[in-house]
C-alpha cells in the first residue's frame, strides 16, 4: 500500500495493491502496518460508519473539538464520491485551505484526515457508498458544521449535479461566523493532540 502525505498536513492519501483474476479482484483497503509507517501511530477504531449517497448529495463540511476530535479513515466501496477535507485549524500554515480526492472502485483510493480538519463530500453517482472509520464516537454536543458554499471556502463542487443537502447541512453557519463564535480547532493544540497519538497515549473522551 502507497501511503502519501497531501498539501494539507494531517491528510493522507492510500492506495491500495490490486490483485485482479478470472474470479474478480482482491485489496487490503486498511493496513495497520502501513498506517503506522505512514503517520507513526495506530488508528484507534471507535466507531465504523457507512452512508449511501443519491447522485449529488453534499454532506459537510462537519469536525469535532480537539480534543478529542474525531480523525477519519475513509473509502469508497461502492460509486464514486469526491472527498473534501478542508483545514479550519487557526494557525495552520494552510488555514482555509482544501484538498479534493476522487474516491471511486477503479483506483480503491483511502483518505486520512486528523482531527481538527473538516471533512466533505459530493456523490458523483446514485448508491455511492462511503465507508469510514472513526478515531472517536460520535458525540453531538462536540461537533460542529460550517456551510459547504461558503463563499471563503470557495469549494470547487461540481457545476453539472443538482446539489442535495440536508437541512442542517443547508442552514450551516459561515466560516467567519464559526471563528467569531470561537469554535474553530487550533492548529497548536491539534500539533499536540498528534503528539500525545505518536507517543502511544490513547485519547479518552470526557463527558
């Protein structure tokens, strides 16, 4: 498996060896070893999500307080999605910033995106599929959204799909309301946090 480090720190891209026959095809979509290479740690799995996607549904842009936060590790078994991972960590040398990762069956593509970082996605065909584990449960009091058209952010969805969004996701504050109300990560406090991760401390989530 490829592990590599993308423009934004804290976001990974792996690809899958593919082992093709008569009978279909194999691949190793998670390797704990090469995720240790990669990022000096072993994920903690605390919880594994899966969603189905009509073609154009838009879901983020969602992150969770650090600490905890709630790191993701996420493909695509099914469909073809473009995944977004936006950096809303105050003091980050690529605050603002975004990646975009074409997820689908052909590459087998996996993202990793750090606590702290905001992850979202649009689905490019009906039933895709996005399968992802989670460092951290869920927990609703820490997650937060800010509006995926924010015209700061400016992410480059696709202009030929009707886009679809839930009412929370449609409703979502603007980037600059989210900062004034102090509720951004803070890249310093998110170095940390990955600091404590490589160091073997396992993060536990307080009520």
């Amino acid at each position: 498996m490829k592990a590599t480090e993308l423009s934004i720190p804290g976001v990974w891209e792996f690809v899958p060896q593919q082992f093709p026959d008569d009978r279909g095809n194999f691949l190793v979509w998670y390797d704990a070893e090469a995720f240790v290479d990669a990022l000096g740690f072993e994920m903690t799995v605390a919880q594994t999500n899966h969603s189905v996607s009509h073609q154009g549904v838009i879901r983020g842009v969602h992150w969770a307080d650090v600490p905890v936060g709630q790191a993701k590790y996420v493909y695509c078994p099914r469909g073809a999605l473009l995944d977004v991972v936006v950096d809303l960590r105050v003091g980050s040398p690529t605050f603002g910033q975004h990646e975009i990762v074409r997820l689908d069956t052909t590459e087998h593509r996996a993202i990793y995106l750090s606590e702290g970082l905001g992850h979202a996605f649009v689905s490019l065909e009906d039933d895709t599929v996005m399968t992802y584990i989670c460092s951290a449960r869920y927990a609703p009091t820490r997650e937060h959204i800010v509006n995926v058209f924010d015209e700061e952010l400016a992410l480059p969805w696709p202009t030929d799909l009707t886009p679809i969004l839930s009412d929370r996701d449609a409703k979502a504050p603007s980037l600059a309301e989210v900062k004034a109300a102090g509720r951004l990560p803070s890249y310093d406090e998110c170095q940390r946090f990955y600091e404590t991760l490589r160091a073997g401390e396992k993060p536990v989530l307080k009520s």
